[in-house]
C-alpha cells in the first residue's frame, strides 16, 4: 500500500549534512523525501503546518538500552522504541547487554523480528564483540554482520583483555565494522559506585577514578594507531578522555566518541542524597570534566549526542546507592537536555547540535540516513525549539521511571516524528 | 530543582551560645556532618544529666515508657546493639531486635518492606546498622519513626563519633584547640567520618595518620591534616584514636604485611613514651590486641577506652530521648 504522502509547510529546514538551513516545505512521498523547496504544492498530500518549528532529518541515538530479550519488564523493543519517537528519535542502536547476549545470529535476527512487529523507529542492533560479554572468546561477528548487526561492543564493560581487544579491532576491521568500546579498566575503577573524589568521601562510598577510563581509552588508542581500524569511545565522561580522543583525531585516527546528557549537565555532587537514580556508569564527574565534555561537543571531537537510554524497575532503583544498578532513561527527554546543555548557554546553535544528533550518528555506525537530501529516507523530526514544559516521568511511554529530570522546566520539544515516511509520533494537540 | 545541587542544611556554628533557649528539632539522628557545634554541646549536656540514672540502684527512668526501640541490623555488632539496648532501657522504652544477613534481605525483602512491616506494628524508632553507605537516609525519607544510624557502610557512626567526643571533652575539659590524632583505615571507617565531622565543628584540629592507600587526599580538601607518620603527627597531639584495621585489607593490598603496618602504625609504649604525658589513647573497639594497639598501651593510663564504652550508655539515652521528644513535638507519635 502506497503510503500518503505529506507536505510539511514553512518550517526552518536544517539539514547539517548538506549545510542546509532555510525556511520551506519538504515533500515526503513513497517513504522518501520527494522535494525540498517553497510554496510546493500540495496535491494529495496532507499538509503539516510547521511556521516557527525546526524541521531536521529524524535524530539517530547510537546508545540504548532496550532489554529485550531477558529484561522485558523494564523495557522492550516496542516500549523502547515508543519512548525514542516520543523524544524525536527516529532510529536508535540497541546494545547487546540483554539476557542472554546478543552474541550470534540468532540474536541480531531476533531484534529485527521483534522491531518489524512493534517497532516505531528504526531498531539496529549492536552485537557482543565476545561470548556472552565475558571478554574471553571472539563473538561470531561475521555472521552477526550478515544479519544486520551495526557495530559490536560490550557495552557495561569493557574489553579488558588487550589481547582480546587487538584480536576484535583486527577482525571487526575485516567488515569495516566500528567496535564501541565502554571505556573503564575494572581494576582500578575497583567497585565504584560513583566518581572518586570529595564527595565520594563524605558519602562513605566506594569511588571509580576518572582515570579508569582514560586508562583504557589510551590503551585501545595504541591497538588502533596500529591497526587503523575503527574505534568509537562509548559515553565519554572525563577531561582526559576528551583531550586523548582529541589528539587521536589530530593525529588521523579512525576514532569517535559520543557523550550523554548526564555528563554535560550533573556533576558528582548530585549524589550527595544516595539518590540512585543519580547512579550510572560511567559516573557523574566532576565541574571541570563537563566543562571538558562540553568543549569536546563544541570544537568537534565529540561526534555525538547519546542517551546511555538504560531502564531499570522501581524495586531495583529503590536497593541502597550500594546495590542499585546503574543508569537512568533519557530518550524521551535528551532533546531539551541537549538544549539546556548547549544552546541555552550560547554554546552551540541548533544546526552544530542537530549534526550530532543526525549525520555525525549515522557515519559513525554507516547508516544511509541523517540527512534530509532528495532521495533520502523519510525520516524527519519536526521541533518546536520554544516549547516550554515540565518533564513529567509520569507520562513516558518507557516502562521504566530511572530518570533524575522529573519536574525538571526545560524548552524544545519534538512535535512531530516521522519514520519512514509515516507518522509515528504526534504531540498532544499537534 | 537544580541539577547538581544537593540541599543542605545549614551547618554552621551557632551565633548564640549553647543557652536554655536552644531546642533540640530533629526526629533522626544520620550522621554528625549536619549538626552545629550548638547541637552537638546540647547532646551532650543530655548525656551528662542522664548519667546519673545509671548511678542510682534502680537504674531506670520512666522517660521513654510505651515507646517502641527497634534494632534493626543488617551487620553483626554485638556491643552496639547491647549499648543501645540497655540504653533504651534504662528510659524504660520497648526493645525489639531484627536482623539479617543483607544477603537474604537483598534476594528476598526489600528494606523498605522490612521497614514498612515493622512499622505497622507500632514502633518508634529504628536503630539502624546497615551495610550499605545512605540506607538509614532512605528510611528516614519514607518512615514516620525516628531514625538512628548505628553505622552505615563507610559513611557515619554518629553515637560512636559523640561518644569519643563526648570522653575526650570530660577528659580535656574541652574540644576547641585540641590535636586529635586519627590512625588507621580511615578510607573505610564511618568512625573517622563521624569523629572528623563532630570534632571540627567544635574547632579540635583532626590529623589522619595512615598509609596512603587507606588515608584519602580528598580529606585535606574538607579540612584535615594528613600525615603518614606516626611519630611526627603524636610530637603535639592531645587525642589519639586507634582505628581497628580489617584484616581483609591486607588481602586487597592496601598494606603489604600485618607486620610492616605494625612498624608503621601501630602504638606501642616505646611511642607512646615520645608524646605529651597526658595524651589519652582512644579506640572505639574492638581492640586487635598487639596490631593497631599494644595490650600494655590499652591497658595503660593514658587509656580511655572502657570510659568510652560507659559514656556510650549515656550518649545513646540523650540521642534516644532527644529524637522521641522531638517527634512527639510533630505530633506524630504520642506525647511521653
């Protein structure tokens, strides 16, 4: 069946990927972008009146957490996937920390049959880089790219084994495959539960040195100096780790590296109340390490913009600051976070942060998307930059209440999200 | 709401002297770092009134009758759990005990249905001991009874933290200007926390002696003195307070050998003898004998150990009366 076509009308048009930043109507027809231009025609199509709104290719997240297969009643595919085009994301990179792993076909093949019977957005999985995430065996990675998988990672760990790292860089390379690597050498993180420091030790708890991920960032940067193959640093939360990924970069190294909300806007102290859902890992940092972070968004050596989305149920959450696990849900509220974090305070303008959100996620993991240029899939993200609003975890379409942001006040809302040419979100009134 | 900020109360000391004006508000006792030097002085005038209960032959006042002390234990602490008992009743309050390995409580019952079961029975106040830095917080945040950290994790031991201050003040007759020594592990121990928080606010000067693997930088930051030699940081101390060291440490390598601490750390006469005459020894027990502290040095003179086992008698009857009178002030238990 055809699918209606749609013309949205007036809106600012930023397309980062081919530096487009305009007022005009975009037609979507056949699932695609048809046209870009003004006072298009309408024809058949129906019409969406974007005047004041910012109409950008769907936001792409390289980092969640669906935990299905194992977790379900914390999220699924479906609940997960409703959460991202609820928060203007229109394609998301699940990762394989599930139950069990997705470490062979069979698990990549699951994701793409669960997200084609209830997905919203667009679901790429991430396969494991070792068996069952243990960090000893290769994970059939070929296969897991003949099903589909975008890139390979441990993700909630790292690799630790340098030998089992080389051997993964060297293989994933022979696909052309990104390995997205959770930055933390376990043995000197030693147990934290939060960032080591003051407040760490007035709280009696057990602390994770920033030094830990730089460690293992610097590590991985010596495999890939040698190896040339592709690197990603996943949710980078130190000033060290930004300066080591900047020098990669200046040094023509094959690495990117992504950042979360959390880190360009809380610092440790936010743990002062035990208050687990200020737990995560990598954890909150210091003042001068989002200082860094936000600088490394800025000048370009972080690539983009994640949400670490990783829900956890309330009988978990409620466990002692000790115990919890760690993370928090971000999908449906990382967009106003962004704004907060980078265009309110004049450091970035929307065309710089939509980059990192849209074509810069996109050829990290080689996706055909993050651009609105004719011919491209219809996936569009309509924005309201002035909507004001209360963040209300009450009303997240995630299963899951993880998230240190309820009742914050924060401006810019998604108010449309098309997936492939359909509308698969609309807000309230909209 | 602010990200970032963590609300605070105000902590400072107070502007007016301890005088009777002052009125004790708060309904749960978490740790030390919160209280002003005015409540900490108001506790322990408390204490001193209330140590003549223990005098009498009849060693009971009717303070507390009706009310409901619950120990709630998630660790082992035989003497704790004694102290607060006999406390309680000697205000003539209820006693009951719970515990639990956190192992069984983590897999089965969560702590706030343990809390939330035990409350429906009408009880007063927990006392709690609990492995997990922050678990007596969370009680306090969804419980009407009052809530007393009996130690949690590394973070707080606040009776135990006042019971030391409260032995070195009746020992020094005061606490302003003081050099407290602190030895030991001072990494994991809520008894250094404790003590450090209460002894600054009433302007002692705290030194944390140790070695680098268990003495954390970050305390200079909030205010101590660091120091890893002993026989340095005892040259001007008037205190020094004998942390236990866990034998568990050694397996992970913060020290290299029981012995080599011994050299290092451990106070023996020989040391003892380098320091002023009247420094008195602390250590909040219990004692490895011939490890932090030498048996002829526990048993010596300068030592107030047994003193500080008494005096916790009447630190944990002034914090139990105090926090009960305060929630019945709230109106949310019945009048005493």
């Amino acid at each position: 069946m055809r699918k209606p076509d749609i013309l949205i009308r007036g809106g600012r048009i930023i397309d980062p990927a081919c530096g487009r930043d305009a007022v005009g109507d975009v037609l979507l027809a056949g699932g695609k972008v048809a046209r870009i231009g003004e006072g298009l025609p309408a024809g058949d199509a129906e019409v969406v009146d974007a005047a004041g709104c910012i109409v950008c290719p769907g936001l792409i997240d390289i980092h969640v957490h669906l935990r299905e297969p194992g977790d379900e009643t914390e999220e699924t595919i479906a609940s997960g996937s409703a959460a991202a085009v609820a928060g203007g994301f229109t394609s998301v990179a699940c990762m394989p920390n599930t139950r069990p792993a997705l470490d062979d076909e069979t698990g990549i093949e699951f994701v793409y049959q669960q997200a084609a019977r209830g997905a919203l957005c667009h679901v790429f999985p991430v396969g494991a880089v070792t068996k069952g995430r243990e960090g000893r065996e290769l994970a059939e990675i070929g296969q897991m790219v003949r099903a589909g998988a975008v890139a390979f990672s441990d993700d909630g760990r790292g690799v630790e084994n340098t030998a089992v790292m080389f051997k993964a860089l060297q293989y994933a390379a022979m696909f052309d495959k990104p390995v997205l690597q959770h930055c933390e050498d376990p043995h000197i993180a030693g147990g934290g539960v939060m960032n080591s420091g003051v407040t760490a030790v007035r709280l009696g708890l057990p602390g994770a040195s920033p030094i830990a991920e730089e460690l293992m960032i610097q590590r991985d940067l010596t495999l890939v100096r040698e190896l040339g193959a592709r690197y990603h640093v996943c949710h980078i939360s130190t000033a060290r780790g930004v300066e080591l990924v900047r020098r990669a970069k200046a040094d023509g190294l094959p690495v990117t590296t992504e950042v979360c909300p959390h880190h360009l806007l809380l610092t440790e102290e936010a743990c002062g109340t035990y208050d687990t859902n200020y737990k995560m890992s990598p954890p909150l940092r210091s003042r001068a390490d989002v200082e860094a972070c936000l600088q490394g968004v800025v000048d370009g050596t972080i690539d983009c913009l994640v949400t670490d989305h990783a829900p956890h149920g309330l009988q978990e959450k409620e466990l002692e600051f000790l115990d919890a696990p760690f993370g928090i849900i971000g999908l449906e509220c990382a967009l106003p976070l962004y704004v907060k974090a980078l265009i309110e305070p004049g450091l970035m303008d929307w065309p710089g942060m939509l980059k990192r959100l849209t074509v810069s996620p996109a050829r990290v993991l080689s996706l055909a998307k993050g651009t609105l240029a004719e011919g491209a899939d219809a996936d569009v993200t309509i924005i309201d930059p002035q909507a004001r609003w209360t963040i209300d975890v009450r009303r997240f379409r995630s299963k899951s209440r993880n998230c240190p942001y309820d009742g914050w006040k924060v401006t810019g809302r998604a108010v449309m999200t098309i997936v492939s040419g359909q509308v698969r979100y609309r807000l309230e009134g909209w | 709401m602010t990200p970032g900020s963590s609300a605070e109360k105000p902590a400072g000391t107070a502007s007016a002297g301890p005088g009777n004006s002052f009125v004790w508000t708060r309904r749960h006792l978490l740790g030390l770092e919160d209280l002003s030097a005015e409540e900490l002085l108001y506790i322990f005038r408390t204490a001193e009134n209330l140590q003549e209960i223990s005098t009498r032959s009849v060693k009971k006042a009717p303070a507390l009758r009706g009310r409901v002390m619950v120990n709630l234990f998630f660790e082992d602490s035989t003497r704790t759990r004694m102290s607060f008992t006999l406390a309680a009743q000697r205000l003539a309050a209820d006693v009951l005990d719970f515990s639990a390995a956190r192992s069984s409580v983590t897999k089965g019952e969560s702590l706030r249905d343990t809390v939330r079961n035990i409350e429906a029975m009408g009880v007063d106040t927990f006392i709690i001991r609990h492995p997990a830095a922050g678990a007596p917080h969370a009680v306090a945040q969804y419980s009407r009874c009052c809530v007393i950290n009996a130690g949690d994790g590394q973070h707080e031991h606040p009776t135990q933290g006042l019971i030391d201050i409260f032995t070195i003040r009746e020992r020094k007759g005061r606490i302003e200007g003081l050099n407290v020594v602190i030895v030991g592990d001072i990494a994991h121990s809520r008894v250094a926390r404790s003590n450090f928080w209460g002894l600054t606010r009433l302007g002692a000067r705290v030194t944390f002696v140790g070695p680098t693997t268990l003495v954390p930088r970050a305390f200079e930051r909030l205010g101590a003195r660091i120091s890893h030699d002993l026989d340095e940081a005892l040259k001007d101390a008037d205190v020094v307070n004998m942390l236990r060291i866990q034998r568990e440490r050694m397996t992970s390598q913060e020290f290299p050998s029981t012995e080599e601490y011994v050299r290092l750390f451990g106070l023996t006469r020989e040391r003892l003898a380098r320091a002023k005459p009247d420094i008195l020894v602390m250590h909040p027990g219990p004692i490895n004998r011939g490890v932090e502290l030498a048996s002829d040095v526990a048993d010596g003179p300068n030592s107030s150990i047994l003193r500080q086992v008494s005096n916790g008698l009447a630190i944990r009857m002034a914090v139990l009366f105090l926090v009960n009178q305060a929630n019945s002030q709230d109106g949310a238990g019945p009048p005493g």
